[in-house]
C-alpha cells in the first residue's frame, strides 16, 4: 500500500522546525513521500531532501498551490487525521484492509471545514489535543502494525548500528 | 506504571513550539508529568497548563536546573530514546514488565553523552532521524499498548465526541 502525506497551510518562518519534523516522521513511518500545501518553502524541500540523501530511501517532497486540487484528483483514499473523527482503533481496521493508495491528510493551525467531506476517513489519534507530529507518528506506526519501524531505506550514506549504550554509525560510499 | 518524561535541553525562543508539542504528547499518550531542563519558561508551563485545565487529568510540568541531577535521583527505570538504542521492539518487552516508574527522557538537538551511561535502557524507535515528538509518542503507545488511545482525563472543561464528519465539543461547568 503505498501512502502520501499532505501538510496543509504550511508558513516557511513560523512552521519551519514543525513542518520538517512532519516530513521526516512521514518518512521514517514509512510513507512514500509528502504533499504540502501553504506557502511554498525551497528550504523546507531541501532539509528534507538531505536527509534523504544521507539516510537512502525514495521520499519525495512536492508542493502544491492547491490542496483542495490535489485532495479531489487523489486517486484512492484520503484519510484526515483530526482530534474530532473517528476513534483510530476502530478506522484502522477498515483503512487497513483497502488496498487503495493512501492520503494522509494533517492540519496546520486553521484547518478548512471542507477537508471533514473531502475525506474518506475523519480519524483521531485520541481526543486530546497534542500534535501533527504524534498523530501522523502513531497513525503511520498502526497503518503498517509496526513493521515500519525496521524498515531499510536503500541508497543510504549513513546507516545506525542498534547499541546498548553510544552511537555507531556507518558511513557507506554512493559510489 | 507511572511515567515522567524528561525533556533535556530546551530553550524558550528556538523550541516554544517543539517543546509544547512534546509536552502536549506526553500528556495525551498517558504520562503522568513532565521535567525539562535547559532554560526555565514560565510561558510554556503556562501553555500546558492551560490544556491540562481544560482537557483534564494530572498532567504536571516541572522545571529542572539540573537534568543530571534528576536523572541520578530517579528512583526508578530510565529509558533514554535515541536513534542510536536498541530496537524498541526488543527493548519494550523488558521495559514493559518492569513495574518501576519511568523517567522517559528525551532530547533536544545536542545530547549530553552521559545520558548514554545513565540509562538503563538506550531504545530507538527508528534508527531514521524524525522528531522527539513522533518517537516519544510512539514509544508511550507501545509502552501502554494502545490503552492510552482512549484514556480519559478527570475534570475536564472540553469533551470531544468523536465523529465520522465535521466536530462536537462537549463544554462541562466545572462548578
């Protein structure tokens, strides 16, 4: 099952620091790539982009000037991740067992009403109110039921050893 | 099991909105409280304490000068999340079954080396670089397996209930 996430209304200055932490959970919980929507951020393209060329693995970053465009043009199943839908114990279930591709959609600040029709799937990862970042985390970690969390991303320059105690890091050549 | 989580490293302009969201998410996966070391920020104890009178439960946030020091007096399991530990799959299993507190400490952008020493367990969810949100969010739900999805919070002034479209907020006097 492939899966795409799509980050609304991202501001380049204030959401800098939340919106790469967004795209790098996408990534390492296994999404394939990542949609935002907001205002277009070259830099945010790029943080992301050498994180992929350092760590392998084929996410992409693209931008779009209309979310609402891509959200209706997705071939396959929008899921919206909000405080206020369905539990995720329960949608998870359904959502796993659809082979469709899957949009991932999360909010920023001020999410448009519209998104709640748009979506298949209206899907809170509890009722409380946290963050983008730990939704999408735990929604990605229950989609893929945890074989996520030892996937290997080929390409890699860098790649970590698992230890007990301290870093180990091995530096492969591209080459 | 009650869990503290141990934020290291935080400062008040560059990580207002991380550390908020790692607070945020520590408190809606089922911690108990929170300490953070770096710099002292009455604004973000604010912020979340706002959520706690709102949202509910216990949730408490503490301010520590010295993270070393509140490591070595914990009485209890330390469990350090880094991209460099242990597959958390493995480890949780051991950390799962020992019925000690735990302090559940996670970075800023520098680690102190000694974190490594001090903990009895190194564990990382992903060896891919993310977020301390999405890893410790992770972490709590396969900590509590997946029960603290429908924790609820005592006191609480906001009640969501759940939806398949659109949102309803359930507003409780707390007289």
């Amino acid at each position: 099952m492939t899966v795409t996430v799509l980050r609304l209304g991202h501001r380049p200055q204030r959401d800098k620091r939340l919106s790469t932490h967004v795209l790098l959970a996408a990534r390492a919980f296994g999404a394939d790539g990542a949609i935002y929507g907001g205002t277009e951020d070259p830099r945010l393209e790029e943080r992301v982009g050498k994180i992929v060329e350092d760590w392998g693995g084929g996410f992409t970053v693209q931008y779009t000037d209309s979310w609402r465009g891509t959200v209706k043009a997705w071939q396959g199943d929008v899921v919206h991740l909000t405080m206020y839908g369905l539990p995720v114990r329960e949608a998870i279930k359904e959502i796993r067992v659809s082979p469709e591709p899957k949009l991932v959609v999360v909010g920023g600040p001020k999410v448009p009403r519209e998104i709640y029709d748009l979506a298949k799937w209206n899907v809170s990862v509890t009722t409380q109110p946290h963050s983008e970042v730990s939704a999408l985390a735990v929604f990605l970690h229950m989609l893929f039921g945890g074989e996520e969390l030892e996937k290997s991303f080929g390409g890699a320059r860098l790649i970590i050893k698992p230890r007990g105690r301290g870093k180990e890091v091995e530096a492969l050549s591209k080459d």
